[in-house]
C-alpha cells in the first residue's frame, strides 16, 4: 500500500485560546462525511461478508495502556472501565458531529438498536457486551456498534478490540491471550486496515505486544500510528523515545494525557494544553505531536485519505462479485415445473452423461478434466492392459528355463506304450498346454474385476456430476449405474472363462510365427546335446530360451530328442497363446466399453427410472436443499452487493473533490 500522507498542515495547539478549547471538529469533517457514511453503510451490510475488505481505524494496546481514556476523550463520552478486559467484544465506534446541541447516542447489536444517553452509555455498553459475549469475563468476535452524534467530534469510525492480556484471571478462559491475538490478527492484517496503537509512556516501547502484533502484518509501519497516553506519569526521555521511533512507526507519534476519574473533558483538555505547553520536558516536543485535538485532526486527515484510496477499488471488487453471483445464478438449473420438463432435464443429463463418457473412454478427449489424470480414461486402460502383459510374460509359467525337460520327460516315460517308439504323444503337449493355463487362469479373472472396478468409478463419478443439481436422481442413476457395471462385469468373467476353457481344449494356431520359432529353436537341438552329453557341461544356453540347467538329462537319453522337441514346441506355441489372451482382452474391452456407452447405459438408466417413474420424477420437479441453499445464499449475495452498488453510486465524485 502506497505511504499514507499527513494531510494538510494542523493548526497548531498554542495557539488555541484557552477559555474557548478549539473543538474537535473542523470544516474538513463535512468534506469527508459521505464517504465516511458511505463505508459505514457498507459496514452495516456485512459486505465484508463478501470479501470485501473496509477501511479501518482498528484501535489495539496492551491491557491497561489507557486506550479507553483515548477513546472516551475523541467520543466525548464515557466507556466502561474497571480492572481486567473491560472491551470483551469489537467496539466499533461511530463518530459524527452535528449541530445540535443535544447529543444522540445508541448501541447496534444482533439486529437491533438500543437507545441510551451520555450518562447511561458506559452501563449500556456493559449490558450489551454481556448480552454478545456472556455474563462472565470471556470475549467474542461479534461486533458490538457505538453511534455517537454530537456536536464538536470528529467525524470518525474506529473498532476497539480488547487489550492485550498474557494472564489468564480468575473466569476467564485458558486460551484467552490467543482468543485476543486471533480476533487483532483478523482486524488488523487487512491492507485497507490503519493501526492506532496505544502505548503507554511508562513502558518501553518495544516490549508492548501491541507492537510486537503491528509489526507482524505492517514491517513497514506505513499504516500505524501510535497514541503514547500517559505522558504525565512518565515525562523523563519521552522526547527521546519518540524522537528515536525504535519501533518504526510510519504514521508517526501523537502524546496525550490521561482524562482523571470524573474530570469533565473540557477541564481535561485545559489541563492537557497547559501540561504540553508549561512542562519543561513535555513542551519540548513539536506541538504537531501532541494532545487530543491533533490527533482528532490526524485521524480524521488519514481515514480520509485511505478511504478516498480505496473506494474506487471497493466499488469495483463489489461489480465484479455482484457481475460473478448473476452468472452463477443463472447458470443454476431451473426447477421442472411438469412432468415432461421432468423428463426433459432427465434425458438431457444422460445424454450430456454419454458424450462425456465418449469422449474419455472411447475418443481419448480429456478437455473436461484436464487436471484429473484419473479421468483420462484410454491412457489409463492402456497402463491397464500393458501391465496385464508384462504380468503374464513374467509369471513362472511363462519362463522355460524353470525345470528344464523336467515336466517333458515325465510326460513322455508315463506315456510309453505297446506301441512304435518316437512318436510325440499329443496327450503330453496338452498337459503341458492345460496346466500353464490353469497357472494364469486367475490372472485374468483379476484383470477383468480390475478393469471394470476402475469403468465403474468413472462412469458413476460422471453420472453424479452430470447429476448434481437433481439429488434426487442420484440415488437412481447410481443405482443404475451399479447394477450396468456389475452385469458387464459378470458377462466378461464369464466370456474370460470361456476364453481360458478354449485354450486347454486343444492347441491350434495359424500364425506362421510358430512354426519358424519352432524351427530356430530344434537347429540348436545338435548343439544343446553336445554340450551336455559330449561336453559333460551341466547348464547350456539355447537362443530365444536361455541359460538352463540340464545336467539331469544324461538319464534319459533315451526319450531326449521328444522332450527336446515338445518342450520347443510349447516354447513357441505359448508365446501365441499370450499375445492371442492380451489382444483377445484388448478388443473385448474396447467392444464392452463402447456398448456400455451407446447402448446400455441409457437403457439400464431408463429402467431403473421407469421402475419407479412416478416418485423419481415428482422429486426432480422439488428443489434440493443443497441447491435452495445455494440459490438462497446467492441471492443474499446479489441482493446486499446490489446495495452495497447502490451506496457507493453517488459517492465516486466525493472522491474527485476531495482530491482537489
């Protein structure tokens, strides 16, 4: 935020006439008064609700820094005071001059108005912040409005909050030093916030909380002020202390003295005037830092100035949140007031369902969910269906080198006969053929329920989505989408357990790929026997296989060439029957999807409606109270943002004229 200026020079303290006290109003009060009114107004219709940040003098100090005697001084009345947290609520604090004599006063709070008096506001005050905050000693961050209209204050609208307390006292809760610093904190961050700080010249500067807290949110100072009461109690290096600003304090100082028990406020400005200007430390200190009156003057120059700064964007920020709340109203679905417009919006959702679900599992478009890699759904199958493959050319049964010939000798000694030697026995290859099968049957039963786990997740996230401003639909269409998936499901379990019956029943294959993978792996048969039975080695490596162990072989020579051969036999033939299982899954799945989507999706939705057409459509024709909620909050919305546009309409040429 750019520095705030000092404004135009102040009449200078001395030069007051002594029995006639220079009041705390000035004609540059009726300059700022709109704009004034203009913010207060906002501030009465919670826009800040909204987002939209105020301009304001927000009041802090350390408990017991004299804050009350400041205000009470600028208000011209009394406030509560006593030991302990005697501000429990957030006062804001609403000053305006008027002409009349006879002042006027009331409290604002929970919706209504409270009228009091000078002499009865201070107990007013009291009964009202018990009412907001509990008749104890705790706090509450709900606003409790002062309006005070009286004739020489100034024009000012400041919020005190409660002082700044690390000790809990008796009645007050554990967590109240955090209770305060959270509702400070909350006032004081915004940019558009001036902090009044009030220090006391008894302590060091740099020790209060007050600061500590300002210069959290403000490193710069730039938007605090600090009031240093007390200056009578504490005369000796004040000077020096404000001369030297080790706190940073971009506003500047402004010292005053303490009002005294019940001291009219006219005697206590006389004795304030005299104290700065006969004391003989106190009077050394420029006269533009110092009294009541000047800081009236100060605060005054400064609200204005930060109001005249910020309105402009204030007004803008409430066209474009009052222009954003339209759109989405009228981008809300309006409520079917027949049975056919029921049915309309109804099959306007499955509809806009399908295409969505088109364009993600089928056309591999993902423009509706960009940021959600989840819902790119033809990347996700493919991971899918690669991760099958690798799985199944990885599993045990899928490695030959694994107790090489073992299972084909076997075979072969159990299968001799009464019968010529050297024949391959069919009956072997199927065995071999059956039980690897059976080793990667369930592979594919969880690859399926993988599958279609995952199709289900993304057509009922979008069939809610398409949905949701009929919750009344939702249960059906869920339903329905549920009992679709879980049917598909069921049929391609049982079309993969047809699949896997196919291929146990025998072994067939017209992909010439087999036959010359047969061939290169038998022209190393020559090698492979050399090897081991010539060589006496005991592992041997056959191209497209393998290093294997084959020691063992040497005591069965006699059926080596049969078990040499099915097992390449097997090797080549299972390499078809892998690709065939993953391309045969691959079309299936895209043969499924695109079924579910065209076809069956609607009929299954449209059963389901059917079923119990008459309540599901009467519940579309009443609105959801997630939506009534939403329309009403919307409402609320355009409706105090149209107000609050309302306000600030005639107010933008105040600003042009302040400027000049």
């Amino acid at each position: 935020m750019a520095p705030i200026s000092n404004g135009p020079d102040l009449v200078e303290y001395e030069d007051a006439n002594m029995e006639n006290q220079v009041p705390l109003v000035s004609s540059y009060n009726d300059r700022i008064r709109p704009l004034l009114d203009a913010v207060d107004k906002l501030r009465h219709l919670k826009v800040m609700n909204e987002g939209i940040q105020l301009p304001t003098i927000v009041v802090v100090g350390d408990q017991s820094s004299g804050k009350s005697s400041v205000l009470e001084s600028l208000a011209g009345i009394n406030l509560p005071r006593g030991r302990g947290i005697c501000t429990r609520v957030p006062l804001v604090m609403r000053l305006q001059h008027q002409p009349t004599p006879t002042p006027e006063v009331f409290l604002e709070f929970n919706g209504k108005t409270v009228y009091t008096d000078e002499a009865r506001a201070a107990d007013a005050i009291s009964l009202a912040t018990d009412e907001i905050a509990g008749d104890g000693k705790g706090i509450s961050n709900t606003p409790l409005t002062l309006v005070v209209k009286k004739k020489g204050i100034p024009d000012l609208t400041m919020i005190d909050l409660p002082g700044i307390t690390r000790v809990p006292v008796h009645g007050q809760p554990e967590d109240i030093y955090e209770q305060i610093t959270g509702i400070i904190t909350e006032y004081i961050r915004p940019e558009e916030s001036i902090i009044l700080n009030v220090l006391s010249a008894t302590v060091d500067f740099p020790t209060c909380e007050s600061i500590r807290m300002s210069r959290q949110v403000d490193k710069t100072g730039e938007r605090t002020l600090a009031v240093v009461t007390k200056s009578d109690k504490a005369p000796e290096g004040l000077l020096e202390k404000v001369a030297a600003d080790d706190v940073n304090i971009g506003l500047g100082y402004v010292c005053v003295k303490n009002r005294i028990g019940d001291e009219s406020f006219e005697d206590a400005r006389k004795e304030e005037a005299q104290l700065f200007k006969k004391h003989p430390l106190l009077s050394r200190i420029d006269k533009s830092m110092v009294g009541i009156p000047f800081l009236a003057q100060k605060l005054t120059q400064i609200q204005a100035t930060i109001i005249a700064k910020c309105l402009p964007d204030i007004a803008r920020n409430i066209n474009e949140k009052l222009n954003a709340s339209i759109s989405e109203l009228n981008k809300m679905p309006r409520t079917p007031s027949s049975p056919a417009e029921a049915m309309t919006a109804f099959m306007g959702i499955v509809g806009s369902a399908k295409e969505s679900l088109r364009k993600i599992l089928i056309r591999g478009e993902f423009d509706e969910y960009l940021n959600d890699h989840q819902m790119h759904c033809t990347a996700r199958l493919v991971e899918m269906l690669n991760l099958y493959s690798n799985e199944l050319h990885k599993c045990s049964e899928s490695d030959p080198t694994r107790n090489f010939l073992v299972e084909e000798i076997r075979l072969l000694e159990e299968s001799k006969g009464i019968k010529l030697p050297n024949f391959l026995p069919h009956s072997a290859l199927l065995s071999i053929l059956q039980k690897k099968v059976d080793g990667i049957s369930r592979m594919h039963i969880d690859f399926v329920e993988k599958i279609w786990d995952y199709i289900e997740s993304v057509v009922l996230s979008v069939l809610m989505h398409h949905s949701e401003n009929y919750h009344q639909l939702q249960s059906s269409t869920r339903r329905a989408g549920q009992n679709l998936i879980s049917k598909m499901k069921e049929q391609s379990i049982g079309w993969v357990t047809e699949i896997i019956q196919m291929e146990k029943m025998t072994d067939y294959t017209c992909n010439p790929n087999y036959m010359s993978e047969w061939s290169k792996l038998m022209n190393q048969q020559d090698t492979f026997r050399g090897k081991i039975l010539i060589q006496g080695h005991s592992k041997a490596k056959i191209d497209g296989i393998g290093e294997v162990e084959a020691g063992h072989i040497k005591a069965h020579q006699d059926v080596l060439h049969q078990a040499f051969d099915l097992k390449m036999r097997m090797t080549a033939y299972w390499k078809i029957v892998l690709s065939r299982l993953v391309d045969s899954m691959a079309l299936h799945l895209q043969f499924c999807v695109q079924n579910l989507v065209n076809k069956e999706m609607e009929k299954e939705i449209i059963s389901e409606l059917m079923s119990n057409q008459g309540g599901v459509i009467e519940r579309m024709m009443e609105e959801s109270p997630s939506i009534a909620a939403k329309r009403e909050k919307l409402n609320k919305s355009i409706k105090l943002l149209g107000e609050s546009k309302k306000v600030l309409g005639n107010i933008m040429d105040k600003i042009a004229t302040y400027s000049d």
